[in-house]
C-alpha cells in the first residue's frame, strides 16, 4: 500500500537550470525536497534520429495531491519541449521521514 507520497523523476541538460527551476517547486512547497544527480549519458529517439545528451537527473519528493500543481509548473518553467515528467509512488519508506516530506508540503494543499 503506497503512503500517498511520489518521487517524480525529470532531467535537465545543464545543472543551473536544474537548480533554479527545482528551488521554485521547493520555496511553493510543491515539493520537500530535491536532489540533483550527476551528469549521466542519455540515449533516446527524437524527431526521427537517436540522440546523446549529458543530462542530470533530478528527483522530486512530493504528495500524489500536489502531483498536478507540480507537473504544470515544472512544465511551465521547464527548458524542454517535452520534458520528462515520470511519478512513482513511494510504497514504504522511514516513517519519520515520511512525516517530514508530509510536513513541508501541508502549506500548498488546498484547506
């Protein structure tokens, strides 16, 4: 059974903008925290030929109730035309740390 918790996956082509975009979704408390890992190799198709990028990958620790608020931002901010937006539940997690993602996020949902 999952906690009603998300951690969403997206990546960014340079670090910066990776910062300055995932500090918005923390100071709106759209997410309690973010961390931004690497660079990484990517390997994809796009518009007809298979493409490489360094990218970093960035996760986002959110609630499922704050997952639409948080996709239309990061899409709106985002440098990419269609950003990689992907969602998974946390299924189990240290209950404590749980309460603390729970708490930094109360203040954007609706009363």
């Amino acid at each position: 059974m999952h906690t009603g918790n998300l951690v969403v996956f997206t990546t960014f082509e340079k670090r910066e903008e990776a910062e300055r975009t995932l500090r918005t979704l923390v100071e709106q408390r759209l997410a309690a925290c973010v961390q931004i890992v690497g660079p990484m190799t990517s390997i994809y198709h796009w518009k007809g030929k298979i493409e490489t990028a360094s990218e970093v990958l960035c996760l986002i620790k959110t609630r499922r109730a704050l997952f639409p608020r948080l996709e239309q931002t990061l899409t709106e901010l985002h440098p990419y035309e269609v950003p990689q937006i992907v969602a998974v539940p946390i299924e189990k997690g240290n209950a404590p740390y749980l309460r603390w993602l729970e708490e930094e996020t109360a203040g954007s949902l609706p009363a």
